[in-house]
C-alpha cells in the first residue's frame, strides 16, 4: 500500500509538470504570435508618426 501511494504520488508530480510545461508552452505560443502581430501593426503605423 505505501508503494502505491508512493507510485501515485510520483506519477502525479511527473504529470503535473509536464501538463504544466505544456500549457506553459502553448502559451508561450499564442503570445508571441500576438506580439509579432502588434510588432507588424507598429511598424505600418511607424511612417505616420515620423512624418
């Protein structure tokens, strides 16, 4: 029974960090995609200002 106990508690630190990497990553993902549009949207703008 301990090592049950054991056994599920190490599967669950192990699948609570992948999962938290994952989602981690895909928001890692999504941000820099939302960043690349404000960087693309800034320099369409850019001329404007300077003018």
């Amino acid at each position: 029974m301990t090592y049950l106990f054991i056994g599920m508690t190490v599967g669950g630190i192990i699948g609570f960090t992948v999962g938290g990497l994952a989602a981690a990553f895909k928001a890692a993902i999504k941000e820099i995609e939302r960043l690349d549009k404000e960087v693309s949207d800034a320099h369409k703008i850019d001329p404007i200002i300077k003018g």
